[in-house]
C-alpha cells in the first residue's frame, strides 16, 4: 500500500488555450477523482460592455485565432436582431453560409489532421516525439499535403467571404459587407472537385479507423448522455448556421424540439464550480446532476434527421446504423463524425459557388430597432450561443456567451475520469503514454479553452490545502 497521490498533467496537449488534469490516486493505486481545470480567464463578457453594438461582431471573435468566424457570425446574427432585421438578402445570407462552411472545413481538417492524427495513426501510447503533424507527413506525405491544401482551401474561402482569414469584418448588423466576385468563384470552383476527393477520403479514413477499433471505441469514455443541436426548423436537417433547438436523451428521446433559440435561457442553465472558470450548463427540467448534454460533431449527428448534401447523408446513416439508430454515445466516434460533415461542406460550397446570388449587390437589410438579440449557431466545436443587450446610445449593457466546450465542460470531465479510472487505476508505474490516453479522450471534443474561460456574474475562486491523506487543513474563498 502507497501513499495518496496527485498526477498532474499540465498544460494539455494539442487543444487550443490552456488546461490542466488533476488525477488523484487512493493508497492502492486506484483513481479516486479525475478532472479538467480550465486554468485561464478572458472576461470578454464584461469588458464588451460600453461598447458600440456595430464593433461586437469584429471585437468579440478575438476569443479566439481558432474558430473567430463563429463568434463573428454568431454576435452578427444577434445584432441582426437588435437592428430589426429578421430575414437577410439572399447574397448576405448565402455569403455569411459560405464563410461559415469554410470555417467548419479548415476547422475540421486542422483538428483531425494535425491535432488527433498522430495518435490514431501511430497508437495513443506512442514516444511522444513520434506524435505530431511533421511525423504524419514523414509517413505519408500524401496525406500531409492533403490536409494543408485542404485548410488553405477553407481559409482562403473565409478571406474571400469575411476579408482576411482570421478576425475579418465581413458581417455587419443585417448583412454582409461585400459578394464574391466572379473570379474568386472560378478559382474555387477550379479546386473543388479535389476538396470533394480528398474529403472523401478522410472520411474513409476515420470510418475506418472507428470500425476497425471497434473494442477500443466501444469502451473508451463511453458513457450515456443527452445531446444538443441546431436542426432546421421546417424538416430536422442538419443545418450548421441557422435553425431551431433540438435536444435528445440517451435513448433518442426528445428533451427539446423546435424552439427558438432566442428563448434559450428558459430551458438552459449555467452552474458553477468552485474548481474550474468553466461553467457547467444543464437543462432545467432535468436538474444539475441529470440534465448535462453534449454538443458538437457526434451530437449533430444524433440530432439531426437527416443531412441535405448526398454523400453526407450517406455515410450519417451508415453511421447511425452503427448504433441501430439510436444516439451514438462512444467519444471517439467523434472524428467518423467530424469528417462527415467536412464533407457536407465542401458539398455546401459546390453548392453556393454555383448559386447567382453571390455576385448579387443587396447587401444589407434594415429594419425596427430593438434593444435584445441572440445569435446562435454550431460552430466546428457544437452549439454557440451570443446573447446581448443593448441601451438607447447603441452600447452593449449585457453580454452573455455560452460556448461550444462549456456545453462539453460534463461531458469532458466524464470522459476524464472513466479513461482515468480504465488505464491508470492498480498501476505502479504512470507512463507518459497512458497520461496521452487522457488526452487523447479530451481532444476528441476539440476543445477550444480560450473560448470557453469568460464569466458572468459569480465566479468563485477556492484554494484548499490537502494534507497526504486528502483531508482539508485550510481553505480559503474569493468570490468574483
């Protein structure tokens, strides 16, 4: 028998922002209690306030050099709402698609490829020198080179849509600032058929992986679990920029369906823990304890109905088949889905780079001012939520974001803890390769830290001191 101990993996690995695990084993060796720490602050949500609502949808992407076309988007649709305007031109509407699938694909693309690759490829317990993005190209240098002109080919379509690739201006409040022009269509028209091709493949790629591990996925942080998503109003189709909420149980059962996202926070809760920045949401019919849900590549596909683009839809009902229907709740089956929708989008943007309405000059709508709005869409990560208010000089009085990890926040640190409890527990000697499973669990859910670590209202930070048997010798609390 040993004495207690305190594994500490600090930071995570290949996830954007900063994270830590705490691990904490018993006298036999067996993990006692296992979690995430989100172990920075961005207090977006108050220093928004005062400012002009036509600057939130540029400032607010500074979040994050990852995903700032999301919050771009999102606070632009909220600001939609503010300015009157419910329904935008067509060309405004189909640009600010555009933008949207081009960020989901390089999104997609950079995680699989770059963050997630090395450990399926080359084995989650592999020298950590072997896991990374220049190793994968060693061994394969198709596929290196695919996955770069795959994310050069998603950016470029952000440049096009928004002005540059990270942080652009392209949606204002009830519209877009600009078309795209003929030229830039036909160069993107020129590549598509590869980006078709190629995501294809990755597909294959992660389907197979999936299946052909299937003892490995069926037992690695899976656990049952509510899901959440934008599905489109009229019919239930994935739909990543606009729609309706929709949540389901574990069993597929509906929790939420069809409401407007506007009204959000009559169904959704945000808790708070004393150890993490990181909030905790849950769905107030359910509780704290039983209402937490997942969000993102896996969710959507448990919620949508179906998906409008052919080879999609195709490889979401072989993926549903999995499960015989019902909601598919293994965490690495993650990747299979995430590569599904890279090519629903690159099958979106064929679409649209077909469409006239890209060139078209409306632009911008106007409408009745209003003093609220709430802009919610599924950025790569799951379901992004921006809700603002507004006084009569036009400035931000109240900001509130729930993000596509915060939602993940139960769900990561679930998964933690059963990965934990699965290779770590009764042994001697912790490898660094068993610590990279733990990892491995948490960058399935691509998580983007940065976004997630702001707050509202209560914050509380508590510091306690553990001698060697766990027992609190001292404590002390700061309140936000």
């Amino acid at each position: 028998m040993t004495e207690p101990r305190l594994i500490e993996i600090s930071p995570v690995t290949r996830v954007e922002g900063h994270g830590k695990v705490t691990i904490h084993l018993d006298r036999d060796n067996n993990v006692d209690e296992a979690r995430l720490h989100i172990v920075e602050f961005r207090g977006f949500e108050r220093f928004i306030r005062g400012r002009l609502l036509w600057e939130v949808p540029v400032i607010v992407q500074r979040l994050c050099g990852i995903c700032p076309v999301s919050h771009h988007l999102a606070a632009a649709k909220a600001m939609d709402r503010i300015v009157g305007v419910d329904e935008l031109p067509p060309t405004a509407e189909k640009m600010r698609r555009l933008m949207h699938y081009g960020q989901v694909m390089q999104s997609h693309v950079l995680h699989f490829f770059h963050l997630s690759a090395p450990d399926l490829l080359f084995g989650f317990g592999a020298p950590a020198e072997k896991r990374n993005i220049f190793e994968v190209i060693k061994e394969n240098p198709e596929l290196g080179r695919r996955a770069v002109m795959m994310r050069k080919f998603g950016q470029k379509i952000i440049e096009a849509t928004a002005g540059k690739k990270i942080h652009g201006t392209g949606a204002i409040p009830g519209g877009i600032n600009r078309n795209l022009p003929v030229e830039t269509r036909d160069r993107f028209l020129a590549q598509i058929e590869d980006m078709e091709s190629w995501a294809q493949d990755a597909l294959a790629l992660a389907r197979g992986y999936t299946l052909d591990h299937a003892d490995l996925v069926s037992g690695f942080g899976a656990f049952p679990s509510s899901h959440m998503s934008l599905v489109r109003a009229e019919d239930g189709a994935l739909d990543l920029y606009h729609g309706v909420l929709r949540a389901i149980d574990a069993e597929g059962k509906p929790l939420i369906d069809g409401l407007d996202y506007s009204d959000y926070h009559t169904v959704l809760t945000e808790d708070v823990r004393s150890w993490s920045y990181m909030k905790f949401p849950f769905i107030n019919a359910l509780g704290p304890d039983d209402g937490w849900y997942r969000v993102g590549p896996l969710s959507r596909m448990n919620t949508a109905s179906f998906i409008d683009t052919p080879l999609a839809n195709a490889a979401h009902t072989e993926l549903r088949a999995v499960s015989d229907g019902l909601p598919n709740q293994t965490t690495l089956t993650t990747h299979w889905a995430r590569m599904i929708e890279v090519l629903h989008c690159v099958e979106k943007i064929r679409d649209l780079l077909h469409d006239p309405d890209l060139q078209g000059t409306d632009l911008v709508a106007k409408g009745e001012r209003r003093y609220e709005g709430v802009g919610v869409i599924e950025a790569p990560r799951g379901n992004l939520i921006h809700h603002y208010k507004v006084d009569e000089n036009d400035q931000v009085t109240y900001c509130n974001l729930i993000v596509s990890t915060t939602h993940n926040n139960e769900g990561m640190n679930r998964a933690v803890k059963d990965v934990a409890v699965s290779h770590l527990s009764g042994q001697d000697t912790i490898t660094e390769g068993m610590l990279n499973h733990i990892e491995v669990a948490i960058r399935a859910y691509d998580p983007c830290l940065s976004c997630a670590t702001h707050a509202l209202g209560q914050m509380p930070l508590q510091v306690e001191l553990l001698d060697a048997d766990g027992n609190c010798v001292d404590k002390a609390l700061q309140a936000a």
